[in-house]
C-alpha cells in the first residue's frame, strides 16, 4: 500500500485523519512555498507580476511572473491530472465563480434555454442557474435522485431536450461519494451533445483521488479545486475548457482583456480563451501552494492513490457491516469515489466523541458520518477508528457527547 505520510503535516499519533473529503492536509512544502511568496513581494514588488523565480517548477528554466501563474501552473499540474491537451486549463478561484462566467457566455445559451442539473448538484452550481434563471430567461430541470439517494443516469439523458444548452454533474457526488462511471458520463454528453448544447462536469471530489480523462468523458468544461483530496488548500480551483470551446464570457475582466495595460475604453476579446475566464487582480499568495499536494499524488501515481483509497474505503465498509451501520454510499468500487458515508443517529455526537479520541471524521445533518480514508492513512487506523465507532454505536456512549462550536452558519467539522 502507498505511504505518503512522510510528504504532509499530519497530527500527532494517535490521532487519525479521516477528512480528506473536507480539506486535505498540509504538504511539507507548504511553508517553505509561503516564505518564498514573501520574498519574492518583497525582493520584487511590482516586478514579481512579471517575473518570479520558478519555485514550481525550478529545472525547466522556464520564465514565470504572478501574471502569468494561472494558465503556467493549470497546465504542468492540473491538465496533466485531467489528461487534458495543452492550453487548455486555467486556475479559478472557486467553483462558483468559473459557474458565473460560463453562464454570462452567450455562446452557451446559442441552441436554447433549457438547463439540466441534478438534485445532487453543490450548491455553487445549482444556486447559481437558480440566481440567473428569471434574469436569463432559463427552464431547469433538477433531475431527481434515486430512492437510494444516487444519480439517475437515465432520467438525466432523457431531460435533455432540443433547447437544452448546458448539463451540469458532479463526477463524485458530495452527499454520498458516488462516483460516475466513464460510461455514464459519455452518455450525457452524447445527448447533450446531440442537440448541440454543452457538457460541463464538476469534478471537485475527483480530481487527485480517481484517473480521469475529460475528453474521453466528452466534456466541454471540466471544473474543479485543489482544497479537498490534491491537498492545495483554499482559492485554488480550476477549469478545463475543450480546444475550440469559443466561449465569450461576460463576466471577463480586465485580467482577462486582450490589451490590458492599454486601458482601452472598449473591453477586447482575449485570443486565449482561457484567459476569457479571468476577471479583476488575482490573488496570487494561494497559487504559491496550489499544486504541491498535486506533484505528491502525480508522483505516487494517481493510480496507485486510487487503489489505496479503494482498498480502505473497502476496510470502513466491511467494518459498518460488522457493526450494522448502514452505508449510504455506493458499494461497488467502480461507483464510489473517495469517501464513506454511514447514516449514524446524532452523527454529529459521535463525530465530537470521536474526536475526543484523536479520530478526526465529520458530519452533516445529524445524519451522516463522513470519512475519506487517504494517502497517509493505514489499515491500522482505519480498524482504531471503527473500534471507537462500533463501540459507540453499541453502548450509545457517543449520544451525550455535545458537538463543538455553534457558529452562526453551523459547524464546520
Ligand atoms: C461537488 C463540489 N463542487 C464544488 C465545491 C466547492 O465549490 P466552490 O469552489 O464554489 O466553493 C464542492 C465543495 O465541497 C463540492 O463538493
């Protein structure tokens, strides 16, 4: 099995980390990468906008400013994880937004009105369509989930209509890990496609933990970010936009105008239109980290971290069966993506209980139990773990244990 502890900041034994899901852990780089963002402020100033040392990438020789980092770093550490072409990948501050210029291109909405997403849409896609759809003039369908709570890959194709011009899904599913196999994606963008319209795929929870291939999946936007499992923390998201996708996003900003330091009155149509998906002045400081957890699984291979994800998050389920608990992801390896959900009574209790005991877990809803077994963890933690938690669920012990915090917007476990 793969160890790649010795490459992250983990916390103490015998704590165990089980939230890759929610926030990777800190590669060891990580303040080395920080220091080197501050020099470079401070030896350089306004110049570093042009030129910076290449802390990515320092064999290559090649020229690299904070101007520049986006397209520079999608395409040596990103596109290479999506398989993508060249020149086809740029770094986004969050989902959200890449959700925001794709629906301010025209161009998207050239074959009809007509939008599909499923009820298991995050909400920065599904309350984005929704902010738009009466100033757009948009007709949605929210495609419903399965009795089981999984995607209907069926009911999906068979929403689009001639006007459909964007189908947006989730290759991992964030409530319940389900993965969306190679075929099941085709077939999407083969009805999409066949009515002209455009096949985006959110990939936040696959990207660094599941092989992917974009264009074999046949999507016109792949989007993504580096916070969960490829460990490169907040602000560093991204999008995969297929070679020849003439998108005209109105969103654009000056960062993403064709003569940008020529102020002109009139915005200009970039010739890249990658850099179509930039707007006002970058925030530089995050990109200083973004892809150190993506040269780690790269290295170890993204194969080989699949198979270490499959083989524990086998173990956690094998162990919820011994003790009863019931699973909410899929089962089948081929549909689960990184992360095990068991549906616990006052799951926030015994996500607090357990963490009194140095195992790190979340939950959501009072419901679940999330856990994302990952690249530093071993099957010894996996069994400590389940031991905490088998013994819980049998005493109830965990039910007194009060959950930390009580934010205004909730717990952020
Ligand atoms: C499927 C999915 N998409 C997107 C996001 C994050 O979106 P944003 O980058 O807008 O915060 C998440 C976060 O958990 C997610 O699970």
């Amino acid at each position: 099995m793969l160890d790649l502890r010795d490459a992250f900041v983990l916390p103490a034994p015998p704590h165990v980390e089980l939230r890759a899901f929610t926030h990777g852990l800190m590669p060891k780089a990580v303040p080395a990468l920080m220091q080197a963002f501050t020099d470079d402020w401070a030896e350089r100033g306004v110049d570093a906008w042009n030129r910076v040392p290449n802390h990515w990438r320092p064999a290559s020789g090649e020229d690299v400013g904070w101007w520049s980092l986006p397209e520079y770093l999608a395409e040596h550490f990103v596109a290479p994880l999506l398989e993508a072409p060249p020149h086809t990948c740029i770094l986004q501050p969050n989902v959200h937004t890449t959700m925001q210029y794709v629906l301010s291109a025209p161009e998207v909405f050239a074959s009809g009105r007509h939008v599909v997403i499923t009820e298991a849409a995050f909400p920065s896609v599904q309350h984005s369509v929704k902010q738009w759809q009466d100033v757009f003039d948009l007709s949605l369908t929210v495609v419903p989930l399965t009795d089981a709570g999984f995607i209907d890959v069926t009911a999906v194709t068979q929403a689009v209509r001639p006007d459909t011009a964007l189908a947006v899904v989730s290759h991992v599913g964030f409530t319940t890990g389900e993965l969306l196999p190679p075929d099941a994606l085709r077939a999407v963008a083969d009805a999409v496609h066949a009515h002209g319209g455009l096949f985006v795929i959110d990939g936040y929870h696959s990207v660094g933990s599941v092989p992917v291939d974009v264009q074999a999946l046949g999507a016109d936007l792949y989007m993504g970010g580096l916070l969960k499992e490829a460990c490169g923390s907040s602000g560093n998201a991204f999008v995969y936009l297929r070679d020849g996708l003439d998108l005209t996003p109105r969103m654009t900003g000056w960062f993403g105008d064709d003569d940008p330091f020529g102020f002109q009155p009139e915005p200009g149509v970039h010739p890249d239109v990658r850099r179509r998906f930039m707007g006002g002045t970058t925030a530089v400081a995050s990109m200083y980290h973004a892809v150190e957890g993506v040269r780690i699984l790269r290295r170890a291979g993204i194969d080989e971290v699949r198979a270490h994800s499959l083989a524990l998050t086998e173990q956690c389920i094998a162990r919820a069966d011994a003790a009863g608990i019931p699973l909410r992801s899929p089962r089948p390896a081929e549909r689960r993506g990184a992360m095990v959900i068991l549906e616990v009574d006052a799951a926030d209790r015994l996500c607090a209980y357990l963490k009194q005991r140095d195992v790190y877990t979340d939950s959501r809803q009072q419901r679940y139990l999330r856990m994302a077994p990952f690249v530093w963890n071993t099957p010894a933690e996996i069994d400590r773990a389940f031991d905490f938690i088998a013994d819980a669920i049998q005493s109830g012990a965990y039910r007194h244990t009060l959950p930390e915090t009580a934010t205004a917007a909730g717990p952020v476990t």
